[in-house]
C-alpha cells in the first residue's frame, strides 16, 4: 500500500451528496480551499438517483449534475473519489485525517471515459445504482452521468480475461494498482455523511427481502427515472406492467419493535410524489397508499397531498400486519383498517413497494469524540443558534447526517455548515 503525506486543506467536507456539493461550493466560492472525500466512485449521493423531487417535481438529477459539474471544475474544491475515511484526530490547529483511496484498477490521468473496456467486459454484475433491478460489466461507469467519467473493475467478479485491456486505446488498465493510504491535514471538517434507507429485511413480516415484487423506496425511484434500468415501470418478476399499486407507509419508521422509533419525515411525501408519477407513467393503474399518518409538514406539501387525491390515489388509513404473496409472486397485504372497526382482510396487489425510514450512515465517527443523539445522528450542540455546531470545535454538519429532513432543509444547512466553517478559520487567523 502507497502512503502519501502532507495534504492541506482549509476544509474537508466528508460527503458529496447535495449537503456536500453545496457546502463545498459556499467555502470555495469565499476563497477557501476545499477537499471533499466520498466513498462512493461518483459524486451526486442518494439525490442524483432519484427521479423527481416533491413537491414541485422539478428533475432530480437536473439539480444534481450541475453541482457535480461545478464542484468538479472549481478551482478551489478538490475531489477524491472512491475514497473512504479511516481516522479523524483532533490536533491543536485543526485536524488529522487518515483516508484510503481504493483502486480503480485504472490509471485516471491516461482515461478518456471512452468506455471500450465497459463494452468489451463479458461479466454481468448486479447494479448497484439501480439498487439491483439492472446489471453492469464487471468494469463500467458507474452511471451515465456519472462524474467523473472513470470506470472502476470490480476485482472480485474480474475473470482476468483481459478483454478490457485489449480493448483500451489508452492502455491505462492496470490490474497491479493498490489502495492509496494518506493523511490529510484540515483546519476545519464538515460532515455531510448523509443516511441509509432501513434494509428491507428488517420488518420480517413484510419479508422485504425474499418477495420479488415487494420493492424499496429506491428501487422505485429507479424505475421511474427517465434513465432508469427498464425504461419504463414493470415489475421484477415477471416484466409484468402493474395495475394494482400499493405503498405501506411507516415500514421501517416509528415502530419500536425494529428499533427505529422515529418518524424519518420525508417518507409520506416521498410515496406520495411516486404515487403521482405512476399516476402520470401508468393511467389506468389502481394505486393505493396504506398509512398512518400523513406528515405533510413543509411549505406546499399539503397542497401536494390535496392534489394527489384529486388524482384518485387511493388514502387507506390502515396498519399492515403481513405481506405474502400467492403462486405467481403477487403480493398479499393483511390490512387492518383504523377507521370503520371492521376485522382484518387480504388485498392482493401486483407490486408493492415499502415506504423505508432513514437511518444514520454510521453510529460511530472515525474515531472522533463527537455526541451523537439517542438515534445515532450527530447530535447540534446549538440548535437554536446554529444547527451546524457540535461538540467539538471546528467540527460541522450538514443535512441528513444531523437527522432526517427533506432537500430544501439539507441544503439550508449545508449554506450553514459553509459559513460556519468560513467564519470559524476566520477567527483563527
């Protein structure tokens, strides 16, 4: 393992979801160097996966990609990809942080984003963008607007045929690289680590993960997207076109039993935004939403939920208790209506998909002493003054690392974050 020293930068932003990408533009844009560390091989986080954002419906990935465009070509920000933190220390005039850039198994400076050695790779792999419902080659892009434009080889699945070698005009695939080991010296550090969805297998009576047409949030979102694994909305099994459509709300949130007993705010919208597009995408569909509450708690959400009733979206204020599914993988939902007292019954439906809750992207920080919640979100040591102070000084956060919100209060804080950070070395100086 290679090991590279004496990285300085003003301030590192972990993460580079849209939190990321809008506190790192702030801070370059006030003359500030920036470094920003994602894990993932493409910048853009959770948003640039998504299809439309509620309750407007503008484009997600519209949003996104001139963001990702932006950072990528600032003069100020530097990006390092497909690298993963290791260790934070606290020192005397800001921070130490240990990362590790994995290999590519591809020399960068010589790629041309040509994608011949994605076309010639024989093995197909389960995508991971598409959240499973898609494949890739064993060495590809890993989306189309992905940035930057690098493939990475997945090592594990590589047969070592040497297709993609042959195949590059470049000659820039190297099956030797090996990870990168650095320590990066920063004043400041902002966390903008983002969430994850509950697994689907979590709620065991659901059986998320063994039925083949009960989905995630996610997996819906994909097949939504203009540019999504299937080009339009058909259900895994059996590339069926669906006609009865079923959300169950709170599958994963405010229930004690899995231990996630919050409520994670975004996921009534998020059903409902998708219910509305499958309105648009599938008219003459049925599509109902089983819930408990509805939280429309932002500006035009309300409006938002009116609307889509107006649509004829289905509302079934209902608990669901199981899900099964009969001989040709339809989904079978045990209801028990809150409303009418009446006992509780089966409806069938052709694809359901689970409203998740969000989780914490880790429960631990590096190594870092900072206070987290009783939820394991990094807890604000000033909420009132500022959400984006902690516990320890020079140490930041941003968006969904904090708790669950929705898009607009993300990128609220992360303008926040920014100025905070800025002011914060200011007063150093």
């Amino acid at each position: 393992m290679t090991q590279i020293t004496n990285n300085i930068t003003d301030v590192l932003v972990i993460g580079s979801g849209i939190a990321g990408l809008q506190s790192a533009l702030d801070i370059g844009d006030s003359g500030y160097n920036v470094t920003i560390i994602e894990k993932s091989p493409s910048t853009g986080g959770k948003m640039i996966s998504l299809s439309k954002v509620f309750p407007t419906l503008d484009c997600a990935s519209c949003i996104t990609t001139p963001k990702m465009a932006a950072v990528l070509h600032h003069p100020k920000v530097k990006t390092m990809t497909y690298t993963e933190v290791k260790a934070i220390r606290k020192i005397s005039d800001g921070f130490e942080v240990d990362v590790e850039k994995k290999p590519r198994y591809v020399i960068e400076e010589e790629c041309i984003s040509c994608k011949k050695c994605e076309e010639a790779c024989p093995v197909y792999l389960d995508d991971e963008f598409e959240y499973g419902l898609g494949v890739k080659k064993a060495i590809s892009i890993p989306f189309t607007n992905a940035i930057p434009q690098l493939p990475v080889l997945t090592e594990s699945k590589c047969i070592r045929c040497g297709a993609c070698a042959k195949a590059c005009p470049k000659d820039c695939i190297d099956f030797l690289q090996e990870p990168v080991s650095m320590t990066i010296k920063a004043k400041a550090i902002i966390a903008a680590t983002g969430y994850e969805i509950v697994p689907m297998g979590t709620k065991k009576e659901y059986s998320g993960d063994t039925l083949l047409n009960v989905i995630s949030s996610l997996q819906s979102e994909r097949l939504l997207a203009p540019h999504g694994p299937y080009g339009k909305v058909l259900r895994p099994s059996d590339g069926k076109i669906p006609d009865n459509i079923a959300y169950v709300q709170c599958a994963s949130s405010r229930d004690k039993s899995i231990d996630v007993p919050y409520c994670s705010r975004v996921c009534c919208m998020y059903a409902i935004k998708q219910a509305m597009l499958l309105a648009g995408a599938l008219p003459l569909a049925e599509i109902t939403i089983y819930y408990m509450d509805i939280r429309a708690f932002g500006k035009g959400y309300e409006q938002f939920y009116a609307q889509a009733r107006a649509m004829g979206i289905c509302f079934v204020k209902a608990k669901v208790a199981k899900i099964s599914e009969d001989t040709e993988h339809n989904p079978i939902l045990r209801i028990d209506r809150q409303e009418d007292g009446s006992k509780p019954q089966d409806q069938t439906h052709d694809l359901v998909i689970l409203s998740q809750g969000i989780l914490p992207t880790r429960k631990d920080f590096f190594g870092l002493d900072v206070a987290l919640n009783e939820y394991g979100f990094i807890q604000s040591a000033a909420p009132t003054l500022s959400p984006a102070l902690t516990n320890i000084d020079g140490f930041f956060v941003c968006g969904v690392a904090r708790g669950p919100k929705d898009i607009p209060d993300t990128i609220m804080e992360a303008g926040s974050a920014a100025m905070e950070a800025v002011n914060y070395i200011k007063g150093k100086m």
